[in-house]
C-alpha cells in the first residue's frame, strides 16, 4: 500500500514527502513529491497545489505487472485441473489470442496511463471540493467508489455501441478459463479513466483512486474459471466465478448481466443480477472466427462504420455509435435481437495447424513474454524512438503469432518482415546503449527468419 514519508529537507512551512510503494523507494524519476503545509499544531496539511510527477503514477499500475509471474502460476494449476478433471478448459489457439490481447493492452498501456493520470492529478489540484485526508475511512470509501463507478462503466459498456466497441474484446474468447482475464481491449483505457474523475473531484488523491483501481482489476483475475463452484454466503456480497460465468455467457437470459468488479451487490441493487443456471455458452453472439489481436481491437468498429455508412440520415448514423449493440435502423431492418445459439450443433471456432508450426509459435510466443516483460519494465530507459519502435515490434508480433494459428495466407511474409525488424531493432539499440546485450536480440531475429524458412522448406507453411 502506498505510505507517505516525510523527506529530509523541510523548508520554512513547508514539508517534501515521498511516496513508498511496495516497501522500496523508487528512482528520483518516480518519486511522488507533495508540497505540504504545516498547521499551528504542527500537523502536515495539504495544499490545493499538491504536485505529483506523471511518472509516479506507474507505481501503483506496476503492481499488475508484477502479478504476471502468479498469473502464469494459476494458469498452471488450473491446466493442471483441466487435465486431471478431463475438462480440457486450454487450446493453444485461443491462449495465444487471450495472451496476445493482454500483451498489446499493456503496451499501449504504458504510453496512456501516466496521460490519464496526469488528468486525474489536474483535476484534483483545480477542480476538488474537499481534501480528503488519507484514513482507513478514505481507502473504504475510495474502494466502494472505485466499484461503483466501475459497475456503471462496465455497464454502459454493453449498452452503448462505442464502448461496446472497446470492450467486446475482453468477450471473444468461446472458452472460459484464467487466461481470459488477461484478454484486454488495448483502447477501453481511454473510454474508462473518466468515469472516476468525480472520485478526484471529491478531494481523495489520484494515487489512491490507481492504487485502488489496480487492485480491483487484480481480484477480477481468479473469477475467470470454471474450477471454483458456488461458494455458500459469498455469493451474496462478492463478484464470484460462478456470478462471472454467467457475465461471459451469450445465451439470452445471460446477456448483459453480473457487470462488478469486486462486489455484486451493485448488480442486486440495479437489477442487473441473474443467478448461474446451466452452464453459460461462452463469447459473443456472432463469433470472431480470427485468433489475431489485431482484428480483435478493430472488427467491431468496421462494422459500426461500415453500418453507419449504410444510414441515410446522420442522425440515425450517430445513432449507430450511441444506441445498444442490435441496434439498426427501420429502414436496415430495425433491432436484431440475440439468438440462441443452438448446444446441439453448436461448435466452437477452431483451427488446425502442423506440430511443427505450433512448435515455433510456442517458442516465439515465449521469447515474446520475455521481451515484453522487459519493455514493460525498462520501457523509461529507452529513448522515445526506440520506445515506439520497441511496442510496434511487440503488436506485429502478437498479430503474427494469431495469424501463423490461423494459416493465414500472408503470415509467413508478414513473420518474416517482423524477425528481421527484431534484428534491426537490436543492431540500433546497440549502437544507441553502446552494449553488447542488444545484439542478442539479432542472433535471435535471425534464428527465427532461418526456423521460419525451414519450415516452408519442408512444406510446414507456405508463402
């Protein structure tokens, strides 16, 4: 949790903190100053014009990060549930795809998220009606807030076209299990932050509201799963796996229902709760059929364009973006309603690709976790240039590996263009750090090109 601890120097009535995160003190870059002023009796109050670096607001965000490697542990223990219990939860396809979201969430993540904040922190130092000390009382109230808004965001975002846009992502996936939770929309960021601004306005610092945030986004993890049943008296209070399951489901009686975060109780209070029957059918009611990211994030706002091109007035192609998804107008055939997809016959969207093919996937898959984790990590070390060149590099290659599951027709061309990019990448990187270690990344780029070019070679993939 965040702690503020006074710095050495104090200057006339004046007070320097710092904000500690996670026990250790952070750089100079990341420090959290606060300009305080003392009361007569010696209490450090704050000013109107408190002040934080943007940067700092990384910290409470990196405790995402950090959770990575219990992620993969989880998943790990829910594969092996799978595997034990015979219900066989995993395809290799749609963890990718799952992975691959996350993974481009995160880096477009990094360049928006201290923006974001930077508007939380303006807001709080001109706008706020009161100053809200940092209480146990505060963190409550900060967290019951957080969730409202969050329920009410989440809400909206199935009942509104533009938001549904940015997060019918996190729904694609036609299975259920932890790796879905890291299925992220790279955008909804940029839809979300502005719901919590009211929480800014009332005086509680934007610090808290992240922290808070990230922790809420943290207990959502361990709900994506089918290995957890019901779990008695909690289900009355809190947002379970058994209340998620139902949220994920795309059968009608299930559709835009159980939207908390961490408390269902907002959900009985609004009437958006519906209990778990039989089992849901997972991902939304047309299927996305592509393992790719990329047309993840994008598809649905083609077929808004393409959708508002089609209306004849631009009220009703403004509509198109405001109204609920189904919606058309009466000329285009009005409301599509949701349909049940029939259990009998329905099956989920799959694909089949060579060993040798999942071979490499695999193998790039997890040198792209490494790199990532490293961006995500020493993202401030680098230079801008390098910084863009560095996420472009990870988004091509999260594509490539969606499209290689698939057998898309240009997916040995387009991995071919990515490893030798990986290549170039390290040769600039060495001659910009004046290090050896970036070559590494060349040595690795043309070890994929030669795997990419051996397995056409043996008719594995094609050109």
């Amino acid at each position: 949790m965040p702690q503020i601890h006074q710095g050495a120097k104090i200057k006339a009535d004046h007070a320097l903190f710092y904000v500690r995160i996670g026990g250790g003190m952070y750089r100079r870059q990341t420090l959290l100053k606060v300009n305080a002023r003392r009361a007569p009796s010696g209490e450090v109050l704050p000013k109107a014009s408190e002040r934080c670096t943007a940067s700092s607001f990384r910290a409470p965000m990196e405790y995402i990060v950090l959770s990575i490697p219990l992620f993969f542990l989880l998943m790990g223990v829910e594969l092996a549930w799978s595997a034990w219990t015979g219900r066989h939860v995993y395809r290799l396809n749609d963890f990718i795809a799952n992975l691959g979201c996350g993974i481009g969430s995160q880096v477009v993540g990094a360049f928006t998220k201290t923006l974001i904040f930077a508007a939380y922190l303006w807001t709080y130092d001109h706008a706020r009606i009161l100053t809200l000390p940092t209480t146990a009382l505060t963190w409550i109230v900060a967290f019951l807030l957080v969730d409202l808004l969050y329920y009410w965001f989440h809400r909206l975002s199935h009942e509104v076209n533009f938001l549904w846009a940015a997060h019918i992502v996190h729904h694609q996936s036609e299975e259920y299990n932890l790796s879905v939770a890291l299925r992220q929309s790279w955008w909804q960021g940029l839809f979300s932050w502005w719901f919590y601004v009211p929480i800014a306005l009332l005086g509680i610092h934007p610090l808290l509201i992240v922290t808070v945030g990230a922790f809420n986004t943290l207990y959502q993890f361990w709900i994506h799963t089918k290995a957890i049943d019901r779990l008695g008296p909690l289900e009355a209070v809190f947002n379970t796996p058994s209340h998620h399951r139902v949220h994920h489901g795309s059968d009608p009686k299930y559709i835009d229902r159980n939207h908390a975060g961490t408390l269902i109780i907002w959900d009985r209070l609004f009437g958006t709760f519906q209990r778990e029957e039989e089992e849901p059918v997972y991902g939304i009611t047309t299927p996305l059929s592509r393992w790719d990211p990329l047309t993840a994030n994008f598809h649905y706002w083609g077929d808004l364009f393409a959708l508002a091109r089609r209306c004849t007035t631009w009220t009703d192609k403004l509509r198109v973006f405001l109204k609920p998804p189904g919606w058309r107008p009466k000329e285009l055939g009005g409301f599509e309603g949701i349909r049940q997809k029939d259990r009998a016959t329905y099956t989920k969207f799959d694909t089949v690709v060579p060993k040798e093919v999942r071979d490499y996937v695999a193998v790039q898959f997890t040198l792209l976790l490494v790199v990532t984790t490293l961006f995500l990590f020493k993202q401030q070390l680098l230079r801008p240039g390098m910084q863009w060149a560095a996420a472009l590099l990870i988004l091509w290659w999260v594509m490539d590996m969606g499209l290689l599951m698939g057998s898309h027709p240009r997916a040995v061309m387009l991995e071919s263009g990515r490893t030798l990019f990986f290549a170039l990448l390290g040769v600039g990187a060495a001659a910009a750090l004046w290090t050896s270690w970036p070559l590494v990344a060349v040595a690795l780029g043309a070890v994929g090109l030669l795997h990419l070019a051996a397995l056409v070679h043996h008719g594995s993939l094609s050109w």
